[in-house]
C-alpha cells in the first residue's frame, strides 16, 4: 500500500504499448483459446514458474475447471452472522441496465482509447498473463505488482463503462476475460508457492498480493460481470464462474496456512475493535456480498452487511472512523476510501429492496470528511497517531488535492448524492461547486480543497472559473470530466452515478413529443438603450430535448461556435429551460453562460446578462466593471414553429 499512490500516478500516464507487456518486458507470445473464439497470450523469457526453473511461466491457455466441485469446500466465514436478510434478486449489484441510463460513461469511453483498449483481442494480449493461480509466480515485486494489477483494473473499469454505454462488444470482452481467469482457476494459489512454508508468518509483499487481488481483479470482475450478464445473460459456465471465485476466496481472504490461533488474513480484523473499521476488512465483505447475490449464496450476503454494521458501529459521535482517522497524513484517504466501500454495500442492500439503519452514521461520517475540506485541523488529533501513514511523514499534511489520494478521499461523493439527494451533506456539496462555479474571492488554499471534492464528479466545465489543475491531472483540462476511475470508486463517479432513470425519460418524451418539430429562432436584447437583433437560429425540439441545428444560424456578437453551447430541455406542460454560453453585446466583454426559462404558450424564453466583465489591458484579463452601462441586458429568443 506504501507504492499504491506512486503505481496510480504511473497508471495514469504511462501509455501501455502491446509490445513488451510482460513483467520482463518482452513481448507474450498468441495462441487460440481452447473453444477456438479468441486468442490468448502467455508470458515467457526470465519470469520463473511456481513449480520448476523453467524459463516459461505458468500457462496462460484457459483450462477448464467444471469438474471442480467446490460445493464441497467449507469457506470458514467466521461462525455465520448475526443477520439474516434475503437475497431477492440476482441480476444486479451496484448497475442496472433496466432503470439506468449511463450516457454519461461515453466520456469516460472517449478518452485515451489506446491505453484502455477495448477489443477482446488487444486486451487479452495485456492482461492475460495475470489469469495465473499464483500471482508471486510473476517475479515482480512489491511496485510492480501493484502497476500491473492498477493497470489491469483500469482498463476493465474502461470496458465496463462502454459496456454500460451499450457496447456490445465490450460486454462480450468481459465475459471472455472472466472466462480466462475462471478457466485458469486464476488467484486460487495465491501465497501458496514452493517458497512458502506452512508456518512462515506472511511477508508484507504475500498480502499485497492479497490486496491487489481482491481490489484490483476481483471486485473489476465481479462488477463488470453483473452488468455483462444483464446485456448479454449469463454465460453457460456461470456456475463454474462461481465456484472460481469461491476458490480465490479462500485463498486470498482466509489465510489458507495460520499459524497457532492466527485469525484470517482479511476478515481477521471483524473481531478485534481495535481493527474493525479496516478498509481491507470492508471490501473483503463487500466482494464476498456481491457474490452471495450473484450465486444466492445467504450466508455470504449477509457477511457484508455484517462489515456494513460492523464498521458503522466503530464511527465516533463528530463522524470519525476509529481506524482510518490515526492514519497519518493518509487519514482522509483511508476514511474516504471506507466510506465509498460502505455506500457500495448499502447500494447492493438497497437493491434488493433492503434499507440498511443506522445511516445516521453514514450521514456523519460524510459530514466530518466534508468539515475537514474546511478545517483540516479537526483532523489531527486522530492523525496523529500516524498509524501506516505513507504519503507524508507529518500528519498535518493531509493528502488529498492531488490526484490520487483527492480519489480516494472523495470518491464516495456522487454516490453519495444520488443516494441521499435532500440531504444537508448534499446541499452542502452543491453550494460548493456553485462557490467554484461563480466566486470571484476565493483563498488559493480553499480553491484547492474544494476541488478535491468537485472534481469527477461535476462536469469541469461547471466550475472552470475556479478549477485547480495539478501537475497529474492536466491532461484532463480539456475534457468533460476529471475521470477518476479508480482506488475504491470501481468506475468513474459521473459514469456510474449521474445517470437517468430511464421510466423518468420515457415519461419526459412521451409528454413532451407532441412539441416535437423544428423551430425558427430570433436573438435580440433588451437594454437602457432600447432593442437589438443578434442573431437567427433554428430550435430542434425532439423527445423533450431542444438542440440548435447545424444550418440557419448567424450571431452579430460572438462565434457561431457559441451555438454548440446551447442546452434546452421541454417538459410535458411545455416549461422551457435552457442555458447558453455567449456575449450578447458589441463590446469587449467575456461571454459566460445565461439561464434562460419560458414555454410553448409565449413562444419566448428570457435570460438576463449582468455582472458584466470587461477587457483590462493592464491586468490582460476580463475584470468585474462596475461602471458598465447598462449593468444588464436581458437576451430574448423569440420562437415560432416554421421551417426556413
């Protein structure tokens, strides 16, 4: 965990090429998949196998593992659990395909095509050689083991939100990558190499191993999994799929090997209250939850909610969590990570119909990271105990503005709106992207903070006046939205949480169609100084949308450019809203974005320009003019039903 920021900021800028993708750096050399469908590539040259000193490593060819009854393996969860809640459903876990629209995982697609590859071929060429029973087999290090696995979980993310954007293909590329490392019985000898004897006590490098198999393949496979399955149905093998993972829990959250009264590896910590809020702990139980609704397994549901209340029950009055909060400088990062796990476990309850209590103490526990955004120093008194701190040294350095720990710190923060919209913590949320959206006196400190919290999870645009770029995420600057992928998100904040319900958009368009058509626009303003034309257009009003269309425009006093930034809806009663980035008058002024309203019945929508900025030439800057005259001018667009 000590590497795991460093590999993340690796992973973000190092562009993956295919050739030389093994650890060694050499190329893997192609074969066919044993149903001849795909091809699969295996790592050879210096990587030592598990087995021998040969000079290959451990064959990458899926094999087939039906004929293991895993039934029969008693999974030592503990001594059962103190809940005992249904499993209703298994289709989905944290997506559904049948309520969601996810238009907006297109921008997360979009980018950087090239590092997140989604072809089944391209992909199987980077990755396969991690479908391997025994990741220690790779003779790669303590770094390297958790570049290859961030890379791969950062590629799967990629694919699952294209196959959530309705990506056929990519939904067929997960089924093949899952079927590869269930085919491999991939993990399931983890630590359990010819170098590892029985009571050897498990170095820090055997659990990393452990971590990185539980965050960085299993849960991406697990998630990406359920939403394939709901595009395509599940594969004919899902029972055998199952029986997989039920291995690789074995032996990647029990320690298959104790020593005298040693507890298991992951779930050690349920017990002990000195541990129990443990990040590791929590997503043991969310993974092993997960399954428990994909193969209606009870026992193994009810072990997350088990984690959920265990972990809540650690959260003090003021919202801190016991463990995570001494962390050192890496407090916010812990705490945020283990909130994000526990919305994830009340997501997947919530979707079988269970409203988990005790939410009270989630709503805290946002609240305390939330007033830590504003005072760090509330903070320190925890921090101080610099508990496996590794991203400073001194725990009044709270790491989280960069990219990296900002994800997860705050990955939990859309969720947590979509999840709690009339919630204060909500409220909060927002008036701090509207601080950054329209502030013009605002601390460089304060700036900072708060983007850490806005950042993926609002459109950049919204608060571009006050964005805050650094030195890992600039390449974003351009783009729609700060795609933050991973740590404990599992996906893109934006892609998997601001979406749709899709009854909401068949109800909106099947109201507001009867207004469907094409419309002739006239631009004027209004002023101390009388009316003007600025400009013609026409609106496209189609399923409760309204757009500009290509032809037809003319503006007198910006780029006809500002027509692509025009935005409207329409809804059933005919209420217009929309908003438009443009600068209305023949001055040199900075153009910003007017909210217009109107409707049907008035063929007009009104907006208002003021706080007009002017040109400085001292400052080369736009600056607030006081003085301008007029201070506003109102911008009508007049509107009939006519083609031109």
């Amino acid at each position: 965990m000590k590497k795991l920021f460093l590999a993340l900021i690796l992973s973000l800028f190092s562009i993956h090429v295919y050739a030389g993708s093994c650890p060694d750096g050499s190329d893997p050399v192609k074969s066919i998949s044993d149903d001849g469908t795909y091809f699969v590539y295996k790592c050879g040259g210096s990587v030592p196998s598990s087995s021998n000193n040969s000079s290959e490593s451990t064959t990458i060819t899926k094999t087939n593992n039906s004929s293991n009854n895993t039934n029969s393996i008693k999974i030592p969860f503990n001594k059962g659990s103190n809940y005992s809640y249904k499993v209703n459903q298994n289709r989905v876990l944290l997506t559904d395909l049948d309520k969601y629209d996810y238009s907006n995982c297109k921008y997360t697609v979009e980018k950087n095509l090239f590092r997140n590859p989604l072809d089944s071929s391209s992909f199987l060429k980077k990755h396969s050689y991690l479908a391997i029973p025994d990741l220690e087999t790779l003779g790669v290090g303590e770094q390297d083991i958790d570049e290859v696995t961030i890379t791969f979980a950062e590629n799967l993310y990629k694919l699952h939100h294209a196959c959530l954007a309705k990506d056929q293909n990519a939904c067929k590329t997960i089924h093949k990558v899952v079927d590869l490392f269930s085919g491999n019985l991939a993990l399931t000898k983890n630590n359990d190499n010819s170098n590892y004897h029985k009571h050897d006590e498990l170095s820090l490098y055997h659990h990393e191993i452990v971590y990185h198999s539980i965050n960085n393949i299993l849960m991406p496979l697990m998630l990406s999994y359920s939403t394939a399955n709901q595009a395509l149905g599940a594969p004919k093998n899902h029972n055998a799929i199952g029986d997989w993972f039920k291995q690789t829990f074995y032996r990647n959250l029990y320690n298959p090997k104790p020593l005298a009264n040693e507890m298991p590896i992951q779930r050690c910590m349920l017990r002990n209250t000195d541990y129990v809020a443990a990040n590791h702990t929590l997503a043991a139980s969310s993974l092993v939850m997960m399954y428990g609704v994909t193969w209606d397994d009870q026992h193994a549901f009810n072990l997350g909610i088990e984690g959920f209340y265990s972990t809540l029950n650690s959260v003090r009055s003021d919202g801190s969590m016991s463990f995570e909060a001494k962390r050192g400088a890496n407090a916010m990062f812990y705490s945020g990570g283990t909130l994000s796990q526990l919305l994830k476990i009340y997501q997947v309850a919530l979707n079988q119909g269970i409203v988990l209590d005790k939410a009270h103490s989630l709503h805290r526990a946002a609240k305390f990271l939330l007033d830590v955004v504003e005072d760090q120093t509330i903070i320190y008194k925890y921090a101080k105990g610099n508990a496996m701190g590794w991203c400073s040294e001194n725990y009044k350095e709270q790491c989280f503005t960069e990219t990296g720990p900002r994800t997860a710190s705050f990955g939990w923060v859309k969720h947590y709106m979509r999840l709690f919209p009339e919630h204060q913590n909500t409220k909060r949320i927002e008036a701090f992207a509207n601080e950054l959206a329209t502030s013009d006196v605002i601390t460089e400190k304060r700036k900072r903070s708060l983007n850490s919290v806005i950042k993926g999870h609002f459109p950049t645009e919204l608060f571009r006046k006050n964005v805050v770029f650094d030195r890992y995420d600039k390449e974003y600057q351009n783009e729609y939205v700060f795609e933050d992928s991973l740590n404990w998100n599992s996906g893109s904040p934006m892609c998997l949480y601001d979406t749709v319900n899709i009854s909401e958009i068949k109800k909106v368009g099947e109201a507001a169609n009867s207004y469907d058509g094409a419309y002739a626009c006239i631009l004027r303003t209004e002023s101390a100084f009388g009316q003007e034309n600025i400009g013609t257009a026409q609106f496209i009003i189609k399923d409760g949308k309204i757009s500009i269309a290509r032809k037809y425009r003319y503006l007198m006093t910006s780029a006809i450019s500002s027509y692509d930034t025009f935005e409207g809806v329409i809804d059933k009663d005919g209420n217009i809203k929309a908003s438009f980035e443009l600068n209305p008058i023949m001055h040199m002024v900075e153009p910003k974005s007017i909210q217009f309203s109107g409707n049907m019945d008035s063929l007009q929508l009104r907006g208002r320009f003021d706080e007009i900025k002017s040109w400085d030439n001292n400052t080369k800057a736009y600056v607030l003019d006081e003085n301008f005259y007029p201070s506003f001018y109102d911008v009508i667009i007049d509107f009939k039903k006519e083609n031109y």
